[in-house]
C-alpha cells in the first residue's frame, strides 16, 4: 500500500498509486450510534497497520472529536480546509493512540448547507490518494448534510439499531443511496437478552427487511458509555467482547474472510444465571 | 430456572408487534416513493377495466389504506359507461355478460359520445384489490345501472 504522502498533485513520475476507500458512515435516524461506530473501526482499521482518515461531517454538531478524546487539539476544521483558510495538512489531527489515524473535525459554529458539495467531493478525493480509508461520519438526515457527506465517498455503512424507526429510517436512505455505494449493515445496540424473550427486533428481523450485507452486530454495552467518557473508542480494547467485534468488522472491511460478529449469546446466558444468584457478573 | 427456560422459549413478545408494523409502514413508504409505479398501475388497471366498461380516465383515484393488519389499495373508478359497443373484442359476448350481471341492448356508438353527459354524479364503482366489507357494500349500493342509464338515453 501506498505511503502517506504530503501532496498529490503534479506527480506524473510516481507510479499510479491505488486510491484509499472512501466509505460514508451514516443511518438517516440520530442517535444510533455513526460516530461510535465511525471512532472505533477508524481505531480498529488503524490497528491493522493502514492509514486512515476520519472526516467529522456533521457539520454544526461535531462529535467524533470528543469520542476520540481528541477535542483539545482541534484548532481547524473541515470549512477551513474547504474554504482555503488552511492547508488540509494544518487541519488533519492524529489521534492519540496510532499514527496511522487522523481526524478532520467538523466545524462546530457553522451550518450543514455552508458546505460546498463539489469541493466536499474534492476533499474526500484529495484524502483517498492519501489515506487508505476515508471514513466520512454523516450527519443524521437526509438533506443537504447527509448529500455532502455522501457526495466524495464510494462505498457506505449503515448503522441501524433493532428499533422500527431506525430501521424505517435506514431502508430510506439505502434507497436514497442506490446500488452505487453498495451499503453494508452495522447493527448496533442489540441487547440479546431482549431478543431472546422477544422484546426486541433480531437481527434475522431487520435484515429480513434491509437485506443488506451484514458487516456485524454491536451489543448494547454500558462499556461504550464508559469508552465515550473517557474519549477512548472500545476498539483500541481487542480483549473486550464489543472491542473485539469491532476489529471483526474492521477486518471484515478489509475483506478479511471472518464471519460477522455477533453479540455471544452464551455468555449473555452466564450474565442472566448470574443475575438470577444476584451475582455482578 | 423454570421461569428462566419459559422465558427462553415461551411468549412472543413485543418484538413481533415491532416486525409487523414495520413491515406495513415500509410498504406504505414504498408506495409514496414509487409515485411513476402508481401512475403505471393505474393505467393498466385503468386499461384492463376499459375492456368491459368506458370510465373517467380523469376522475380516477387510486388511494393506499393502512388497515388493521393489511395495506389496502383503494381504487375509485367512476364508470361513464357501460355498454360499449361490441367492437374488436373476441370475447364480447364474455365481456358484456362479465359486466356487472347486466348484458342487454348495447348502445353502439352512444358511449363516447355520452362522456360529456355523464360527468353527473352516480355513475361510480369502487373496484378493490384486498376488499374489505366497508367496500364491498358500497361497490353493491353503486348501482352501475344508473350510471349506464344516462349513456342509454342519450
């Protein structure tokens, strides 16, 4: 793979150099977990040794800043690049944990239609000669946001929880995306001991519906609340059961040929025998 | 344990109300989305029912009705006329017969020419994909011989 690189331009002696992916994380819904997801297969796929980028898009409601713990370093962000304030370099922030990981934060007081689309696509495009992923977080929605987001990238993850609305919101936008960005399914906050006394949506049940490819299912896990306090994404914990699921997906992504991670199902059986004897486990 | 392995196997719980309201809302959804596949529909039913009686391709509407646990399409066809003249259809004599029990005198060329006349009120007939009783009634009250009557007179 190719190394990074500070510029793209005006190389006609390099080789041809293969372009990174650029792959849009979005949902339609909020709340159901895009920058989570983002963070942490950004952490996962950086583990494996590639370069990647993450581009905070939600522009007016930046997050994915904070869920890397990377908040303190912003000093630019993705208008000032697209504007030409600052060089694409002065904005990129390396994360804390791997050199191969760089966040372009969203602007915080600006608008999601002060987004220049055409130069969004460009910026996206200037990324993958750079980077080997390009993971654009989208901004809930379907307007103009979510067009700009989408507009550079060339393949897409959907993130949808086992909820009615989630799932509704999701088919939409995978209509909205068309077969071009071929859409891969992350289900989210799935709580097994709900499915299994039918309280809760399967992932059978939603992908009856969306059949789409599975990339993997995260579990519900207070963990991530702790991990998002802190600043620090699950991933960067391989040992942990959800931190784990997501290097399957990241691996998955890379075209590893793993098998989609599922929440286990056993231990959530150990945690309710625990909680039956009043255990903590 | 017991109430643990009932708990396991037993109950459906609110995760199949879940699925099923889903399953209706996303196929309303992709209705409203598909708005070139209703106006194809429509126009070959329109052009099926055309066969055996002469409608209002105007005042057509073609409606999507959520109802207790199915879609229902709703279809209002106002019918300007019944008896069409018996031309380049093989089956005429089917078709006539097929029209709504009542055979009888063809008008000949008074359907077309009875379209204007018949924008009144009556000459309706509700037509149902998945019928429900409500509809059934009202398509059976929508005495289409009344509606034939003025394309008759004319």
């Amino acid at each position: 793979m190719h190394q990074l690189q500070p510029s793209f331009e005006g190389a006609a002696s390099e080789p041809v150099r293969r372009l990174g992916r650029a792959i849009v994380v979005t949902s339609g819904k909020g709340g159901v977990g895009k920058t989570t997801t983002t963070a942490n297969l950004g952490t996962a796929l950086a583990q494996r040794g590639v370069s990647v980028a993450l581009v905070d898009a939600d522009v007016g409601l930046r997050n994915l800043d904070i869920v890397l713990g990377l908040e303190n370093r912003i000093k630019h962000h993705l208008l000032d690049v697209l504007e030409e304030r600052v060089t694409l370099d002065e904005a990129l922030v390396p994360d804390k944990h791997s050199d191969r990981l760089v966040l372009l934060a969203a602007a915080q007081a600006r608008e999601k239609d002060e987004v220049d689309t055409e130069k969004m696509r460009a910026l996206i495009a200037s990324l993958r000669e750079r980077y080997e992923y390009v993971l654009i977080d989208c901004p809930a929605g379907i307007e103009l946001g979510f067009r700009n987001a989408v507009a550079g990238a060339d393949e897409a993850i959907v993130v949808c929880t086992p909820e009615v609305s989630a799932v509704r919101d999701v088919d939409r936008v995978v209509g909205l995306l068309g077969n071009r960005f071929r859409p891969q399914l992350v289900i989210n906050r799935l709580r097994p001991q709900l499915v299994k006394k039918g309280k809760m949506l399967s992932v059978d049940d939603v992908n009856a519906i969306l059949r789409l490819p599975l990339l993997g299912v995260i579990a519900d896990e207070p963990e991530i609340i702790v991990t998002t306090n802190k600043g620090e994404p699950l991933a960067l914990r391989k040992d942990a059961p959800t931190g784990a699921a997501y290097h399957a997906i990241a691996a998955r992504i890379a075209g590893d040929d793993v098998p989609p991670p599922m929440p286990a199902t056993k231990e959530s059986f150990l945690e309710r025998l625990g909680s039956m004897f009043g255990g903590k486990k | 344990m017991i109430d643990f392995l009932k708990r396991l196997f037993g109950q459906t719980g609110s995760s199949a109300t879940a699925k099923e309201r889903l399953r209706l809302v996303l196929m309303t959804d992709h209705l409203e989305l598909a708005p070139d596949m209703i106006d194809a529909m429509k126009r070959d039913l329109v052009d099926v029912i055309s066969r055996y009686v002469e409608v209002d391709r105007d005042r057509i509407e073609v409606n999507f009705e959520q109802q207790d646990r199915a879609l229902a399409m709703l279809a209002n066809i106002p019918i300007l006329s019944v008896n069409r003249p018996p031309v380049n259809r093989a089956g005429n004599g089917n078709g006539n017969g097929n029209g709504h029990g009542r055979a009888a005198e063809p008008a000949q060329a008074a359907a077309v020419a009875a379209a204007p006349n018949v924008s009144s009120p009556g000459a309706q007939a509700a037509t149902d994909s998945i019928v429900t009783r409500r509809r059934r009634r009202r398509k059976k009250n929508q005495s289409i011989p009344a509606g034939a009557k003025p394309a008759t007179a004319h």
